[in-house]
C-alpha cells in the first residue's frame, strides 16, 4: 500500500469532484489517499508520500498562478517521488484536443515549467452556465460561440469522461 496525495487548484469544484473520483479508485485498489486544494498541501510532509498528483483547471486559457508555483517550489521533490499531472478544461471535450500531446493547454503549461512529470492527463470538464458570475457567463457563452459549442445559458453539460478517469486512477496506483 502506498500513500497518495492529489493536490489540486480548482475554479469551480470540477476538478475536486475528479480528484475525489481518484481517491475512490486508489482506496478500493488499496493506497492511502489524500486530496487537499494546492494551498492546504503545503502545511504537510510531502515527504511523507510515495506518489504527489497534481490537478489544475483552465479559466481563460490557463492554469491559476499556484500551480506553477507550487511546481517550481517542490519540483526536486516531485523528481524523486511518483508523480503526475492532469488538467481539466472545456477544449479537452473535442477529441483532437483530448490527449495530453494535442491539448492546447497542457502543452502551453508544460513549456513554461522545467518539471517533467512522469504520467500526463487531460479530462473534459464541466459547464454550468447557472453557476456562473454573469460576467463569466457571457465570456464563456462567446467563446463557446467562436468554437462551436453550447450557449444555452441553463446548460450544465458534464462533458468527463469518467471511465477515462478511472483508467487514469489505475494507472497512478501502478506507478513505482
């Protein structure tokens, strides 16, 4: 049994509800799963685990400024531990933008960080045009305009593929 932290920076809980998703499948296969936003992982011994996974949201085409600096501040560590790395973004919902080498921005962040990680992931996220502040609203409903995608400003459109999650959980507990 190892012990797992998933780490995570989310805009609007999509991206803790995957987490979350994770951890359900790293305790049924039997590792020690911890999952805490980015800023509460700092108060614990990174040390203390085996595997450190890192999620991260796109809003307006990037990652929030935390992530890369939580990398850069523990990259040595993440070096010599297990590790990985997934984003959750809208794009992701179109297949020729769903893998981790044709995903606009995964591979925008990995250019402007020195870390490698050892496992990529890129997951569909979520629209909930409901939920959104009205100026997010409107952003998003033009770009969705501009890429072909739903305006309906009552949708909430689930576009995750959890079975690709739950694949990419099994391949996180079989990390050495």
């Amino acid at each position: 049994m190892s012990r797992i932290l998933i780490a995570y920076s989310s805009t609007d809980g999509h991206t803790r509800t995957i987490c979350a998703r994770l951890r359900q499948v790293a305790q049924r296969q039997g590792h020690f799963t911890t999952v805490l936003p980015l800023a509460q992982s700092e108060t614990l011994d990174l040390e203390a685990f085996d595997t450190i996974v890192i999620g991260a949201s796109i809003r307006y085409g990037k990652h929030q400024p935390e992530v890369a600096k939580f990398i850069q501040r523990h990259q040595a560590l993440l070096e010599r531990k297990g590790n990985a790395f997934f984003t959750v973004n809208i794009v992701a919902r179109k297949p020729e933008k769903s893998r981790p080498e044709t995903n606009p921005y995964l591979i925008k962040f990995l250019r402007q960080i020195s870390w490698k990680p050892k496992l990529l992931e890129v997951f569909a996220g979520r629209l909930d045009y409901p939920s959104y502040r009205f100026v997010d609203r409107f952003m998003i409903r033009l770009i969705m305009r501009m890429t072909n995608g739903p305006t309906d400003p009552k949708a909430v459109i689930d576009f995750t593929d959890w079975a690709q999650v739950d694949a990419f959980g099994l391949r996180l507990c079989s990390m050495p």
